[in-house]
C-alpha cells in the first residue's frame, strides 16, 4: 500500500463538489512484504474511538536495543491502521502529516482545508489551518488524523486536531508528547510477536523453502525486533543464503564492531553492516556506501529522488566511490541496490519523497563515517538539496520535502553549514517559508538562524545582517512592525559600522527602515531617514543615478505618508518611469 494507491481511487472534486471519501497528504510506502500485525498492534484500529488520540511509542523494553531512535515499526503500523479504517469504509477523510515542524503541520492542515472545501482566500496557511481545526472540531464526517514522527511537541502547540467525529494517531520516540494530546492513550509498539517474526520471514522467503531452515532461531536472536527482522529477510532475499548461514555472518560481524555504551544493540548494528556490506559490492560497486552516507544526511520521511543524481551526488559519489566518473544512472543504480538489500524504501509514484531511510540504518551510518567524511557528506547533501529547489514556483510538497531535508542538515551539523560562510541552502530553506506565508516559522527560523551566526562567521558577516533583514522582514508579514524596526536599526547600525554611510547596502537597509517606520505610523522617523538617505545617495552615486532617484521617491512618499503640506524640492521630484529602487540589501548570495 501507499498514500498514491489510495488517493488514486478517491480524491478529486467534480464541478465544485467534494468527492468523498478524502485522503490528504503522502502516506509512506509499506515495506516488502510486510506482514499485518495481527498480535501486536493491528486491533488498535477496531479500539481506537471517535474523539481519541492514540499515542504510538516504542516500547521501553525494544527503546533500550535501539537506541531510542525507533525501529518497532511504529509508522508502518499507523500507515496500516490508516488503510484498515480506509478500507472499512469507517472515514470519509483521512488526514496524514509527517509532523518534521510546525511549518509542516500548517502546510499539511492548509492542504486538507482545500481538500475538503472550496477554496477561499483564508490569508495563508495559518488562517487556513485554523479553518481546519474548526472543521474537524463541527464536522460530522468521520475522520482520522495520523501526525506521524513527531519529534518536537511544541510543533503541535495549538494545532492538536481534535473532533468528536474524529480520531488521531501520533507516532514518536517521545513519550512526553501524549501529555499535550487531547483525550491521549499510549499505546506501546515492541517487538514482533513470536508468529508475526516467523510470518515476515516467511513471506520473503517463500520462493526458497531451503532458505527457510533455522528462521525460528534466526527470528529469536534478532530479538524479533522489526527492522532486524526486515533488514535480515531483505538481505537473504537477495543472496539466497539461509538462516543458518545468516546467524553465523552476524557472529562474524559482532566480532568487528565497536558500539559505545547506550547506543544500538550489537545485533541490529550487525544486521545494518552486513547490509551495507553487499549493497556496496553490488554492480557499480563502491557506490552505496557513499549514497547511504547522503542519505544519512537528511530528512528520513522522504528525499527528492533528483537530490541522489544532482551533480553535487554525482560528485561526491565520485570522489568517495572509487575515483571513476559517476553519472545520474550508476548512482540511481546505487540507490536501488540500497532498497535491495532493505537499507532504504523507495516510493516511485513521488517525486517529492522518493527515497525514505529509517532513522536508525541513518544513525548506523553516520557512527561509521569518520569525522572528514561525515563533514564531506553534509556539505554534498547541501549541495545536492540546493542545485534541485527550484527558483520559484515549486510544488508545496516538493517545498516542504526541501525544507525538511535542510531541516534535518541544521540539526546534525550545527553550524558547519556556516563555515566559512552560510551556504545556501540555509538561506533558499528561510526564503521558501517566507514565499509560502508561512510568517511564524520563518521568524523562528531566522532567529535560530542570527543564534548561530553570532559566533561563526560573527555578528557583522554580509550573510548575518541578510539573516537579520529576512527577520525583519518576517516580523513585518506578521504585523509586528516594532519587533521588525528593532531588527532593521539593529542591521542598520552594524552596516554603517562595517561597509560606511554610502555603501549600497548601507543605503538599502537604510530604506527598509524608513518603511518599517512608516508601517508603524512613525512618520517623523520616516521623513528624517529618507531625507539622510536621499543625501547619502546624491553625494555617494551622484545625483542622476537610479537609487538617487529612487531615494527622492521614497522621501516624497514620506512626505505623502506623513500627510505633511511640505513637498520635497524640486530636484526631489519622483523618478521618471521605470527608473529602479532597490528592495533589500544588495549583497549577493553565495
């Protein structure tokens, strides 16, 4: 099953009409050969009530052999809850968020408000995600939520859907989350049961009764932990060795690892290694493992298939596979022997989230990479997410699947990214929330964004005052024009310390302000700044130049602001038709 197979056969609105039922969002794909959970999850959806949140967690049991980073498949039952009810017939719309930020929460909220009703011009996606809880909470339709990965419950703070008609499933590797849920229940998701381990084992070596010798004690010494179980069945699929075989290749990969305390279990490292071992020894050998590494370095929910064959990939598959040229076809080949071998799942009917890497394979590979190739990694993956985001226009979902993967870049690399300038991915990621509406999370952001700057490259880098200008210009899309004049004096004063009075950004900063000010009815300020502006412009560029003439616009639209009786001089008289004005900063983005 996937999100596709479903939304397939149902969504669409037929001359203005909704055709229900509604699926809205991108379900993740199933794995091979999943086998139901009939023992240990699978009744959740016959209990699961009108007006509750079931809360999926690992159990504390399996958390301990994992590493708390997952692996008991929590989202693949939730996928399977989904299609259950769906199936049932018991929803008319179901509703499903990978819960990577509050601006994806908004975007996922926004798209199902125009899923299930005309479309109107709510003023963004805030305004239309509160329209859809609005519509959930008096809506009589059944329906069902799924806030999937949900690593920071503060990304649900005021956006926990709720309805009496309506039930919820989260899944998350923090138990804390239930607490902020309304009408929340824990449901805790271990290990396979003993038949459901066999039965998955089964299933994928069906084709090979030979193969199947030793599954029971193969099964029991994976802990029947399901992704030990999935990475074991993919790899014996895919050599043709039996269990036996398999258990002592696992004794032998022990031997080699070295797992520092509290972190995964030396069986699911071992299983993870073995895999990767043949992936990178499948034909254009060499290759998987720096693709896994890529793929280590971004969000696990689904990466753009085009991010695998940018010309960034391309690069750092040559350098760190082998030295030979590598083209977009061997290094698709390479991320298909990945899948092979059950390191990665792969959704072909995406293009948005094509590739997804469970949390714990991407944990095992970055504790295997060295410092240098970690640090190499990071900077490709930037790299590969940057040359593929368009320059405008692109698809909400291919947006937000961006927005993720430098999400994910931020987190696990703190400020390498910055050095020895920011990259610009960090920048494209801020903008695209801005171009979207989404106001809040680009404030917060550009803030965490300013946060990391401070130190490297320092506060009066070009790249940290743009940081700053982009804040502002966030607080002003959100009506707050003090925090924005704060900001904008702030960025004001660090240009005319660093580049002087007449510098072209000192200028412009010096005109975002002068409207800011004007914004929040200062228009005293207003007129002072544009007057010092248009003097600055007139002795530095001379007074026949564009931004001179531009400077002279904004000081009469001062004065017409103010509603002052003065009139700007003769010479201050408005540009000639076409004449340009600069809108930000003009120091030019890496």
């Amino acid at each position: 099953m996937s999100g596709q197979a479903i939304h397939g056969d149902t969504i669409g609105k037929q001359s203005g009409q909704v055709a229900w039922p509604v699926l809205s969002g991108l379900i993740p794909p199933l794995a091979e050969s999943y086998t139901p959970r009939t023992e240990s999850g699978l009744a959740l959806a016959g209990s699961l009530e009108p007006g509750e949140t079931a809360v999926l967690v690992t159990a504390d049991d399996t958390a301990r052999e994992l590493g708390a980073v997952g692996g008991t498949g929590k989202t693949q039952l939730a996928a399977t809850i989904a299609q259950t009810l769906w199936d049932r017939r018991a929803v008319d719309l179901l509703v499903w968020v990978t819960v990577s930020g509050r601006d994806a929460v908004l975007t996922g909220y926004a798209q199902a408000m125009g899923d299930v009703a005309e479309p109107e011009p709510y003023g963004g996606p805030h305004a239309a995600a509160s329209h859809f809880q609005s519509w959930l909470a008096e809506t009589d339709r059944p329906w069902l939520a799924v806030l999937d990965d949900l690593t920071d419950p503060a990304a649900l703070d005021g956006l926990w859907p709720w309805g009496v008609s309506g039930r919820v499933v989260v899944t998350t590797n923090r138990p804390e989350s239930a607490m902020r849920a309304p009408n929340a229940r824990i449901v805790q998701v271990g290990a396979f049961s003993r038949r459901e381990g066999i039965n998955y084992l089964h299933a994928r070596l069906h084709a090979d009764p030979d193969q199947w010798v030793g599954a029971l004690d193969l099964a029991t010494e994976l802990g029947f932990l399901p992704i030990a179980v999935a990475q074991a069945g993919a790899l014996l699929a895919a050599t043709g060795i039996d269990c036996r075989e398999y258990r002592l290749r696992i004794a032998g990969q022990r031997g080699h690892l070295r797992t520092p305390p509290g972190s995964i279990s030396s069986t699911v490292a071992a299983t993870g290694a073995l895999a990767i071992d043949l992936a990178d020894r499948l034909p254009p050998a060499g290759l998987a493992w720096p693709a896994l590494a890529l793929s280590s370095m971004l969000d696990p929910n689904g990466i753009p298939g085009a991010v695998f064959t940018s010309q960034a990939a391309c690069a750092f598959l040559t350098r760190f596979g082998g030295g030979m040229p590598v083209d977009d076809v061997q290094a698709r080949t390479a991320v298909h022997n990945l899948a092979r071998v059950g390191l990665v799942t792969i959704d072909t009917t995406s293009a948005a989230r094509t590739i997804w890497a469970h949390t714990l394979v991407q944990a095992l590979t970055r504790q295997a990479l060295s410092a240098y190739e970690s640090e190499q990694a990071a900077r490709a993956a930037a790299d590969a997410v940057v040359q593929v985001w368009p320059g405008g226009g692109a698809p909400p979902a291919l947006d937000q699947a961006l927005r993720d993967c430098t999400a994910r870049l931020r987190q696990l690399t703190g400020a390498l990214l910055w050095s020895p300038q920011c990259h610009p991915v960090l920048l494209r990621a801020g903008e695209s929330l801005a171009s979207a509406g989404l106001a809040g999370p680009a404030i917060a952001y550009w803030r965490a964004m300013i946060d990391t700057s401070q130190s490297a490259p320092g506060p009066l880098h070009p790249h940290t005052l743009l940081a700053g200008d982009r804040l502002a210009a966030a607080y002003e899309a959100s009506g707050l024009h003090a925090d924005a004049i704060a900001v904008y004096e702030r960025a004001l004063a660090g240009r005319e310390r660093g580049l002087g009075p007449g510098h072209p950004d000192t200028l412009s900063a010096r005109t975002s302000l002068a409207r800011a000010y004007r914004a929040a009815g200062r228009a005293g300020d207003a007129i002072r700044l544009a007057e010092r502006t248009l003097s600055e412009c007139g002795r530095a560029q001379g007074p026949a130049h564009p931004d001179t003439l531009a400077a002279r616009s904004d000081l009469a639209q001062a004065y017409l602001s103010a509603g002052s009786a003065t009139r700007p001089s003769p010479s201050s008289r408005s540009p000639s038709r076409g004449a340009s004005r600069p809108s930000g900063p003009t120091t030019p983005t890496p």
